[in-house]
C-alpha cells in the first residue's frame, strides 16, 4: 500500500498518537480530513536531500500571504516532482523536518502531502547524515511527528507545479483497507473559479 500515490495513516508512525492515543489506521481515518481547502509550499528551490524548516515554512506562507486554518491540506512541491519516472528520483526533492511537521500540526493542519517519494528529506541524505552525527532522531523525523499530533501523509503526488499557492480544494479519499497503515488513494485538485 505504499507504493504508487498513497495516503500514510497515523499508524504508519507509530502505535500510538496524540500523547498516547491508540493511532488510527487507514480505515479509520476521518473522511473530513481527505476534502479540504489546498495550500502549496512551493520548496522546489531547496537542493535534494535539504530538511525543511519551521522558519522555512514560515517565509514561504509570509510570501505567498496565507495563514493557516485547521484541517487545510497543505502540499509541498519539491525537485522530486521533475524527477518522478527517472531513476534518480528516491533520491530527489527537500524533505518536511519534525519542526516543520510540528507547526503545521499545530495550526490545525492533519493532512499533508508531498510529491517527493518521502514526507521526509531522500533516506539516502539521511542515512549520510546519520553516519556524521550518530543522531538517530533525524531518522524518517517527519514521520515520527506523528506520535505527538496524529496526522496523515500524501506521498508521490503529481503535477504539484500546476497549482496555484492556494484558491484550491484537494479530495483524497483512501482505498479502505481494514487494518493498514496506508492506502492507495487518487488525489485531485479542484481550482476554485
């Protein structure tokens, strides 16, 4: 269920959610959550492998003029976008780190996508990362945002290059699988008109 465009459940992240909360599976996450306004960080400038910053986030929703609601979806579109198809691209695109991750969570935001394949920085740069630091946090540090604030994942999204910064309504509805920690779901833009 994590191959191809799919949605990640809390579970995926761990057993637990929200300060120790049984974490949902992809069955049962909430449908609200998968129709809702569209906001896009644009972070293609970033080389491959960068971690994404709160104070990234920031400048980027300061640049684009949007302050976040709850539940919005917010859309990351990275280099990974220009890569997919190519045999390069696991190791393309900037990655969401746990600060990052946090704030979005902290505004209410609980679902989030990227069209990278990871929420979180290519494990390659990671893996070399670690090797440097021994700093075993930074593993999958995106993901792992999750067992504070429970929250879903888009992983390889498409065409994220064609939206505008907001002005959209993204429907993402996961295949229910009973159980799982992701399903493959089709994800759409709808442009406000």
């Amino acid at each position: 269920t994590h191959n191809g465009t799919h949605l990640d459940a809390p579970y995926h992240f761990a057993s637990t959610m929200d300060g120790g909360d049984r974490a949902i599976t992809i069955d049962e996450v909430p449908l609200e959550w998968c129709f809702q306004p569209g906001v896009k960080l644009d972070f293609r400038h970033f080389d491959d492998g960068y971690v994404v910053t709160v104070e990234d986030v920031v400048a980027e929703l300061k640049r684009t003029g949007h302050t976040l609601s709850p539940l919005e979806i917010v859309v990351v579109n990275t280099a990974a976008g220009a890569a997919f198809g190519g045999d390069n691209y696991v190791d393309s695109g900037c990655g969401m780190g746990a600060d990052a991750t946090m704030y979005l969570l902290e505004h209410g935001v609980r679902l989030t996508g990227t069209d990278a394949w990871s929420w979180d920085a290519p494990f390659s740069f990671t893996a070399e990362r670690y090797r440097e630091t021994k700093d075993a946090a930074i593993i999958w540090e995106g993901h792992r945002a999750g067992r504070n604030i429970g929250y879903c994942h888009l992983e390889k999204l498409h065409n994220l290059e064609s939206l505008p910064d907001s002005g959209f309504t993204v429907a993402c509805f996961p295949m229910k699988i009973r159980g799982a920690s992701a399903g493959w779901t089709r994800a759409v833009a709808i442009l406000d008109e």
